[in-house]
C-alpha cells in the first residue's frame, strides 16, 4: 500500500512533490487548480519535467489528481457541463503528462433531474473527456449521500461504467468517510470485508484504483461527508486500521486528504499515525 496525503501544488508541481517528503509519504494527492475556481492552471514545462524527475526517483512515487468539486457531469445545465468537461479533460491531460495513477472525480448531482437521464449525462461527459485524453485514468469517487448526489451506491457507480462501455480508463476511488455516511458499515475488519465483498461482486475486482482514509464526524447512514483526524472519529482506530490492512488494497494508493491532528492540513505525524494504523491492522489479521 501506497501510503500518503493530499499536498498543495502551490508556488508549482515540484513543491507538491517536496510536501510529500516533508510528510514521509509514499504517494500524494493534489488539485489540478484552485478548487474555488473554474480558471485552468496552467503549469510550466520545466516544472513538470522537474515534477516526473522526482516522481521516478520518490517517494513519493504515486501521484493522484483529484478534479474541483465545481464540477458537476450531471447537470442539466448546457453552461455548467461544458465548464465542468474543459476541467475534468484538463486534469486528465496534467494526469497524462505526470504519469498520474488517476483523476478521482466525484460524478456529481442529478440536481432534483431524474436519475437515468442524469447518469446518460455523466456517461457522455467521461467518454467526451476520455477521447480528448490519452492514457491517464479516470476514478469515480463514491459520495457520502447528501441530496441528489450520484455515487451513493456500488450499484450507481457501476450504471456510469455501464455508460463507458467498460471502458479501460474508468476506475473508483473508495472514500471510508463517505462510504460509512453512506451506510456502509467499514469500522471492523469483518463489516469492511463483507462491504468490499459487495463492491467486487457489483463493479469487478481491479476497479478500485485508490483510496481515501479519511475517519469521519458523523455517524453510520448520516449522509454527511464530515472529515475528522484518523481513529477519531465513528470510524475509530480499528475500523481505520481496517481500511489500511484491507488485503483488495494492496497496492493502491492510500490518501488521507484531513484534518490533521492539529486540526489543519495533513502533516507528517499524521501519515505516521497512518502508518501506525496498518501496523495494527495487519497484526489483527494474522
């Protein structure tokens, strides 16, 4: 497992890398641009040649791309789904040159549309941003739950790889917050297995590409996506541990996005506690 957090790419990609080894990380995660805003960031040649140099040589080695939660595939707005294909095509191609492991997005909100014509939508818009790309995958995120977002359920998020023919490219990113706000019960090694028991038997055994680790404030079936410092929160130590020693994942990258302990981004005490955890799950496994 991929051990890691989400860093800022401010002042240029190379700083993302060095964040990650101030926090002794294995892989990354960074926005593509400002998450406020629809302006592309535009990075520099040398910087990202100075980015894949430091990659090759890591860790960290793995890096992650997580699309502006701006955007919205779903929508029934022309202006809106043509804004949100230009930055989900943009990510992809950084993805491309950095030699990302993936693009996680989260699929979006029907906005009160029906659900069908909304994941049609969707479906269009990756495919539309898949041809304008070339290699780098594409991760749909499953969603906490919250008013008509898509992605609450393995079943949904197999509807939009349905709509991509089974495309290659398309992946999921499996987020234990909103897993567990969604109704998934992830807080022992026993409910987590038979979760991904669920999700293997719904979308395929190799679709899980990543992972967020991230505890959560609220509790099972909330619908809540609230984040809170790893065993903190009604995830707890065992069920974070859990996640982290979880056998399908091996391999992935594993990304805390936070808070921290201190209440703020992740640091390097928190990776540690990260690892920490692993330790304590694999130990309960053997």
């Amino acid at each position: 497992m991929l051990v890691g957090a989400h860093v800022s790419p401010a002042g240029g990609l190379p700083n993302a890398h060095e964040r990650g080894v101030e926090r002794d990380c294995d892989a990354i995660q960074i926005f593509h641009q400002s998450p406020r805003a629809w302006r592309p960031t535009n990075h520099k040649d040398e910087d990202i040649a100075r980015f894949v140099e430091l990659r090759e040589a890591g860790p960290p080695t793995s890096v992650v791309i997580h699309a502006v939660y701006l955007i919205n595939s779903a929508s029934k707005d022309p202006e809106i789904r043509k804004k949100s294909l230009i930055s989900l095509t943009h990510a992809l191609r950084l993805g491309d040159r950095i030699g990302a492991d993936g693009v996680v997005v989260h699929p979006g909100s029907t906005v009160g549309e029906p659900m069908e014509e909304s994941l049609d939508r969707v479906g269009k818009q990756l495919l539309a941003a898949l041809a304008d790309s070339e290699r780098c995958p594409l991760l749909l995120e499953d969603t906490a739950g919250a008013g008509n977002t898509i992605g609450r359920s393995f079943a949904e998020l197999y509807a939009l790889l349905e709509r991509t023919g089974g495309d290659d490219r398309i992946g999921f990113c499996l987020d234990s917050c909103h897993l567990l706000a969604s109704g998934f019960d992830v807080r022992t090694a026993e409910s987590l297995e038979a979760v991904m028991d669920d999700c293997v038997s719904t979308i395929g055994a190799d679709r899980v590409r990543c992972i967020h680790v991230n505890d959560s404030k609220t509790a099972l079936g909330s619908n809540v996506d609230r984040h809170a410092p790893l065993g903190q929160g009604e995830i707890g130590r065992e069920g974070c541990a859990a996640f982290l020693s979880e056998p399908r994942f091996e391999g992935l990258p594993a990304i805390f996005e936070g808070p921290g302990l201190q209440g703020k981004g992740v640091t390097k005490e928190d990776v540690a506690v990260m690892r920490e955890l692993r330790e304590e799950g694999l130990a309960s496994r053997t």
